[in-house]
C-alpha cells in the first residue's frame, strides 16, 4: 500500500460523506427499525387470530349439552347438526397419554440423570443422539409404533400403539428437562452432601434430585401436555373407535385424532365441532403450562 | 462435628469420588434407562429403513423419480411408487416457511431485544412461546376453515392480478396451496427460529454494540454489521432447526395443501408433502407393498430432518462456545 | 502564563487556561431517578490528555458514556446539564448522535474488535459506517490511523488476518485506531488498560502522550499512577452521602498529585480509601 493521500484530505472526504449519507442512513435504519416493530406485529397476529376463532366458534361448541359426555354420531342428510359428542375422544386421549407417561417417564427422567451426571464418552454420544431425536418429525413415530407393537408385537390398531409413539416422542424432551433441571442445581448442594460422607448416589437421590425435582416435575407436565396435542404419532396406529375405550389392548379415538377426521368430513356441522375440541385441546395445554410454570416460580422462591 | 470440619470435609469428599468401584445399584439403574433409550433410537431408525427396504429393492429410483403412485393391488409388479411430487413438494413448502419465519423470527428476536422495554421482553417472550404449544392439528384446522377461503377470496386474487402473477404464482383454484401451506409451517415453526435467534442475538456482546455505535453507526449499521455477523452461524443453527421441523410436519399440511400428487411449482398450485402424503395414503396402504413404499418415503424424510437436526444442534452449540469465549 | 500555587515548574502551563474542547456545565446522570452523578462542571482542554479518577462507584464511567450519549441505550437513564462539543449543545443541539459519536470516538475496557471482521475491516469499519466507499481513501485512512496506534509495522503484513489472531495489547491498539480513523476531535477512554499486561499497558501510555497532538483525550483510570503519567488535568470524583458521584476537585495533574486543594483529594491519593 503506498500512501498518496494525506490526513486532511481523508478527514474531509470523510466529513463530507459522513454528511452526504447521513440522511440515506438515518432514513433506512428508520424504515428497518419499523419493520422490526412489524415482524413483531406479525408474528403476535397468529396468536391473536387463532384464540379469536377458538373462542367466537369453540365456545358454542363446547357448551352445547353431552359436547363432552356422549359419542360422536354421524350427521345424516335428516339431520345435519347431529354430530354427537367427544366422550369417546376424551376418555381415549387420557388414556393415551396415561400409558404414555408411565413408559416414558421413569425412563426419561433416570436417562436425564444419566446425561447430567455421567462425563462418559456414551452419555456425549447419547447427548447428540437425545438433540437429533428431539427434532425427529413426529410422523415416524407414528410408522415407528405401527412396525414395533402393531405388528411385532401382534397387539393391533390399539390405545397401546399410539401411547408408544408418543413415548418415544416425548422421551428426549422429557431426558433433555431433566438434564438442565439437574444442572440448575448448584454445584455446591452436591459438593456440601459428597463432603457430609454420603455416597455419590446417595448424594443424587437425596440432595440433588429433591432440589431438582421442582424443575424436573414441571418438565414432565409441560412435555406431557403439549403431547396430548399430537396427531401424527397416534393417527397411523390408534385405530379410531367410536366408543369409549381405555384398555391397552383397545382401538380408540382421541381429540386430535378426531379433530383431524372430523374437519375432513363434507359436513359443516361436523367441521364446526372441531373448534370446540380446538378450544378443550389448548385451553387445557395453556392452562397447564402455565400453572406449571406459575407453582414452579413459586416453589423457587419459597426454596430462597 | 468437630471443629476441625473444613479438613474433615475435604477428606469425606475425596474419599468418595466415583469411581468404577463405587457403582452400586443407583448407576447401574440410570445407565440402563440411557442405554434403552439409545437402543428404542436405534430400532427406530433400523426399522423404518427395514421396512423400506423392499419398496427400495422394487421401484429403485423410480421412489425418488417417478411421479405416478399407482398400487397393482393384487399384482404388486405393476405398483408405480414415485416420490418426486412429494419430495418436490417438502422442498418448497419448508422454503416458503423457512424464508417466512427467517425474516420475520430475525426481526421479532431484534425488537425483542432491542426495541422492546425490559418489561415487555418477558411478555413477547412468553407470547411466542404460547404459539408453539398450540398442535399442530388446531393449526391445521385454522388454515382450512379460515385462512384457505381467504385465499380464494383475497390472497389469490391479487396475486394473480399482479403483472405475470399467473405465470408466477399459478391460478388460484383451491385455497389449499403449496403456498398456504408454506405460510402455516412459517407460523409453526416461527417459535422455533425465536427462541434460538433470540438467544443468539441476546449473546452478542454489548461492547460490539457500543464499539459499532461510538464509531457513529446508525442502528440498522449495528444490527446488519455487527449483531447479526456476530450471531450468524447460530442463526444459521436456528434456521437449520426450523427447517427440520417444517420438513416433517404432518397434520396441518394435510389439511392446507391439497393432498394433490401433481409436480407443480407454482405457489398457489395445491401439492403434497412426504409426511403429509404418508398420513393421507396410509389407510388403503396398510398390509401391502404400498406401505412399504410410504416407509421408503418416511426413511428419506428421516435421513433429511435427521441430518438437519444434527447439524443445527452443532451449529448452535458452535455458536454458544464462540460468544462464550 | 498564571502561576498555580504549588508548582514551581517554569514549563508549567495550566491547561484550564487553553482552549476548551468541552465543556461540561452541571451535568447530571441519573438512572431510573436515582442519581449517579451530581453537577459536574469542567473544561476538556483541546490536545490534552484529561483523566478521570475516583474510586469505584464514583460514577467516572457513567460520566464518560455521557460525552458521546451512550446512556442512550440505556433504559431509564437521563442526562441534565449542559455539555458542549466546541459551541455545539450534544444534547439540545440537534446533532444527530451518529455524527455526534463519530467526533467524538470511544475505546472500552476490554479491547472489542468485531470479531467477524479482518484487521484491515475493523480499521476502516467507522469509515464505511460513515458512507466512505473510495479504495484509495479507505487504504490511506487504515494506514494512517494504524500507524498513529503504533500498530501498522507488525500487521500490514496480514491486513487480511481477522482480528481475534491479534494479543490483547494488540487488539486493544487496533481499537484505538479503530476509534482514530474516523478522525474523531475527542477520543474517549474507559480503563483503556484494565485488561492488559503491564507491558501493553505502558505501550498505551506512551500512546496517549503521542496522540495528543491529533486528538483530546479524556480517559477514566483507577490507576493513580496512571492518570499521573498521562494526564494534563485531573478531574476527581468521590462517592457523595447519597451515593451520588460528585466533582471534589478539578486541577492541573502536576498540582493535584503534589499539591490538592482538597483534603479528600489528598486522602484518596495517600491511599486512604478507594
């Protein structure tokens, strides 16, 4: 680089530019900054209309009497409002997630223990496997339980099969909570009960996993609940019954399931009673993360 | 305890690390869980590539050429099983989405902390993330019921009104389109993309910030100069992590994009997906060769979201080291 | 020349009585109502070095952030007074603040070069800010501004390297320089060398002696010896009773280090608190 410009020369060109562009560059970063303020508009919007309609069309639905303790009829050319109730879907939904959670959540939990406390090569492994796994789309979970317990298992189209698959995909959520819930746990608790004399796993069960378990537990509930929302994994596997079921052996309906076949149906009146289970389906998940959330912040505080 | 405790306590702790000797019951019960869960994940891969494998061995490429889907029922030589429309179909409606929620997550995580009041940061925060505990399948029924007709009535129309927009964008006929169904996953995916880009810019070190501005930066110089070449690999992290939502996503996409198997590239065209196409057919497919077929397209929909959530895990996990430096 | 009681020195000049490149008229700062700096008033000599010194929570940095309005950013932080930038009211003046910080340049605590960028890009990154795009102009500027930061000889070999292969000391340089091509009138410094070694440290110092003919410094240091090595004035702050920091004593640095007008002053540089 051979220098051919002097100092003042740079300060003038550069004064002159400064002035030259300062009207373009405040103009555009206007115009960005604005457009922040509207990509945050815009993605609030979603929120905003979907609760609208769930509320404007959900709540008629829902309060309509035996929405919720009778079976769900098909609509006839006689009568086109007959679409019955969502008992069956209720029951089999519960159902599900039941099962689901007593298969996936000893294992998840015990799983996120490993990974927050083990330095193994497997558990850096099993880490990379967990993150993959939670971002495996739901559907094959689905063609996963089909395969595993519909025919190897020679069980069927059944409550079983659907809560497999959604075990399957709720377990690296479930591993993943309870890893950061454990690691939230001070160092020093584990270090103050390994220097009491207590063995290390005695020192987990006893000091860390209590500490943790605030953490742990509203992981459980937020991962579950947001479960019960999933179609893909139990649609391919669930069977689809029109009366109530909840043995594990039994074909079944659930809410989103039928949700999904209803608003497929040529009939308005059975499109229309999707928004009442819409409305049941989310307003449960809100409220139970958010209560989750709400006794979490609490138990933190009463633990300070 | 004595009062000699500080030692004491040094000592109790020293004699106790783990050690391989010190495994009792406790370990060994954790391990397994971990060790069962690497197995369910690799029965899970091996199985649906198990079930693949004869739809494989039968149409060969023609699973990722061909464009007819024809089942010979009794006579399985004569099934036609070709994936492109589906395959062709994933590609553009997580590009649509991905393009979507790239653009408007980047701005939404810049306002979140950039614009907003500290106040607000929570509530914008937790608004974002009530989205991603809406199902997908209210979603799904929110396209169909409200935002198709829409399409129809308004979406469409314009765009076809714009010089060439036929051309482009194709002629509206349904409201289920590749196009909305683009703009739903956009939705789904948005808290996704959020929630990573809005850490990854919440990350960039405030001196950059303040070094950009005292050089007499604008804002929109900082943002475009600094926070986001100081964010962008994680940001590129977040968007992989999208994608690989947008690609398997099922329920919704049936409901919003048509479930037509046609080769169509033009945005207000209905088309199809791999998830969605596996979840429509499947009721006439169980027990024949065509279920198979449906795992062959379920195992390259795995091999895709797979790859790409493992190369956005690491792409944020870089990210986190870089600025933790 | 006036002589100021206490110094006998015949070169002695009192840089209160040169031209002011600021000046600052009871200026206040204060967070969420509750002030952190009270009523400062003093003259910023042109092509002098001022120091700030104080001990912690005296409120020297919230000072300095206030001359090129980087409270801004901050939420809930107002700035009363009146600071000037030769005639120009930085605050009610109607400067826009980018033209505002880019006279008046700023180097923090911890060297931030932009980590995406090469050395060359971080030199000229205030240039291209400001709208300059010529080659020719750009060059001249990273070179002369490198050079005036003493940094030039070891890395115009590897303009191209990004700037994190640089030593702290080093980045800390290219920082300055960084700060100096956009060729601000007042250069800003906050514990310039808090993160270096004694080494860099001192290749700084001596910096700050040489810069001086192109730029007027204002620097905030906890290091006594320091602001006695560098400084031409010294201004002292001290924590009042409300926790507010407020103006002891603003004076030559030769006077202020040998001969205080304030007890406090003299209690602070004795090393009786702080």
């Amino acid at each position: 680089m051979t220098v051919t410009i002097k100092d003042a020369e740079i300060r003038e060109h550069l004064r002159e530019r400064s002035v030259a562009t300062l009207r373009r560059r405040t103009y555009i970063s206007g115009v960005m900054t604005a457009l922040c303020w509207l990509a945050i508009t815009f993605a609030a919007v979603p929120l905003v209309a979907v609760i609208y309609q769930l509320l404007r069309r959900g709540i008629p639905v829902i309060v309509k009497s035996g929405f919720f303790t009778t079976l769900p009829q098909q609509p006839t050319i006689f009568d086109a409002n007959n679409t019955g109730g969502v008992s069956n879907a209720l029951v089999g939904s519960l159902a599900v997630i039941v099962y689901a959670a007593l298969f996936a959540v000893p294992i998840g939990v015990l799983m996120g223990v490993y990974l927050a406390e083990s330095t193994s090569k497997f558990a850096s492994l099993l880490r990379i496997i967990t993150a993959t796994m939670v971002g495996a789309p739901s559907i094959l979970m689905g063609l996963f339980a089909f395969e595993v317990v519909v025919q190897q298992m020679h069980v069927g189209f059944s409550i079983i099969a659907g809560s497999f698959g959604l075990a399957v995909l709720v377990l690296p959520v479930l591993a993943t909570a309870t890893e950061i819930a454990i690691r939230n746990v001070p160092s020093t608790y584990r270090e103050a009960g390994l220097a009491l004399g207590a063995k290390p796993s005695t020192t987990s069960l006893k000091i860390v996993l209590p500490a943790a378990s605030t953490g742990i537990v509203s992981g459980i509930i937020l991962a579950l609940s947001r479960a019960v929302g999933e179609t893909a994994p139990i649609l391919l596997v669930i069977g689809g019954a029109y009366a109530i079921a909840w043995h594990p052996n039994q074909a079944a309906s659930a809410l989103p399931f039928q949700m999904f076949q209803d608003v497929q149906s040529n009939y308005p009146s059975l499109q229309n009673e999707t928004w009442g289970i819409a409305l049941v389906l989310v307003g449960a998940v809100f409220i139970i993360s958010f209560a989750a959330r709400l006794w979490a912040a609490r138990k933190k505080k009463v633990q300070r | 305890m004595t009062s000699n405790t500080s030692t004491d306590l040094r000592q109790a702790a020293e004699g106790h690390r783990p050690s391989a000797a010190s495994r009792g019951v406790y370990e060994y019960v954790v391990l397994s869980a971990a060790g069962l869960f690497a197995i369910i994940s690799l029965y899970f891969v091996g199985s649906i590539v198990w079930q693949a494998l004869p739809a494989i061995r039968h149409q060969g490429l023609y699973l990722l050429t061909g464009t007819s889907w024809v089942s010979g029922g009794a006579t399985p030589a004569l099934s036609k099983f070709g994936g492109l429309s589906m395959i062709t179909g994933t590609i553009e409606t997580s590009l649509i989405a991905i393009v979507i929620a790239v653009v408007v997550g980047t701005g939404t995580s810049l306002a979140i902390n950039l614009l907003l009041p500290s106040w607000m940061r929570t509530i914008a925060a937790t608004t974002v993330e009530l989205l991603a505990a809406i199902p997908s399948v209210v979603y799904g029924v929110w396209g169909m019921l409200v935002l198709a007709p829409l399409v129809i009535s308004t979406v469409g129309p314009f765009l076809n009104s714009l010089p060439g927009g036929n051309a482009v964008f194709g002629t509206v006929v349904a409201g289920q389109s590749l196009l909305l169904a683009g703009f739903v996953l956009a939705i789904m995916v948005l808290p996704t993309y959020v929630a990573i880009s809005r850490e990854v810019i919440g990350a960039v070190p405030h001196e950059l910030i303040e070094a950009s501005l005292s050089l007499g930066a604008t804002r929109w110089q900082t943002i475009w100069k600094t926070i986001l070449p100081t964010g962008r690999v994680g940001l590129l992290g977040a968007g992989a992590l999208a994608l690989g939502r947008a690609l398997g996503e099922t329920v919704a996409v049936v409901l919003v994009i048509g479930q037509v198997n046609q080769l169509n590239f033009r945005p207000l065209q209905p088309g199809v997906t791999l998830a969605s196409w596996i979840a429509s057919q499947w009721g006439e497919a169980i027990g024949s060769d065509q279920m198979n077929a449906l795992f062959a397209l379920g195992a390259l929909l795995m091999a895709a979201s797979l790859g790409v959530s493992f190369i956005s895990t690491r792409l944020v996990s870089r990210q986190r080291s870089l600025v933790n430096r | 020349m006036t002589s100021v009681s206490g110094i006998t020195d015949p070169q002695f000049e009192d840089p209160r009585l040169l031209p002011a490149a600021m000046s600052l008229r009871d200026v206040s700062v204060a967070f969420h109502g509750r002030v952190a700096v009270r009523d400062v008033t003093f003259d910023v000599p042109a092509n002098r070095v001022t120091a700030l010194i104080g001990p912690s929570g005296s409120g020297k940095t919230t000072l300095l952030r206030s001359l090129n309005r980087l409270h801004d950013l901050t939420k809930g932080a107002s700035v009363s007074g009146t600071i000037l930038l030769g005639d120009t009211d930085i605050y009610q003046g109607g400067i826009p603040t980018t033209v505002l910080r880019s006279r008046i340049g700023m180097v923090f605590q911890r060297p931030n070069p932009f980590p995406t960028m090469t050395i060359y890009e971080n030199a000229v990154a205030g240039l291209r800010f400001n709208g300059v795009k010529k080659k020719s102009v750009l060059d001249a500027a990273a070179e002369s501004a490198l050079t005036s930061a003493d940094l030039w000889d070891s890395v115009k070999q590897r303009l191209n390297a990004h700037a994190a292969t640089l030593s702290g000391g080093e980045q800390q340089r290219l920082c300055i320089a960084r700060a100096l091509a956009v060729e601000p009138e007042v250069l800003l410094m906050d514990e310039p060398t808090s993160a270096l070694d004694p080494i860099s440290t001192k290749r700084i110092e001596e910096l700050m002696v040489e810069l001086k003919k192109r730029v007027t410094i204002v620097i905030v240091t906890h290091n006594m010896q320091q602001a006695a090595r560098v400084s031409d004035l010294t201004a002292f702050l001290l924590m009042g009773e409300d926790r507010a920091g407020e103006q002891i004593e603003v004076s030559p640095t030769l006077k202020l280090f040998s001969a205080p007008e304030d007890q406090r002053t003299l209690d602070y540089i004795q090393g009786r608190f702080g």
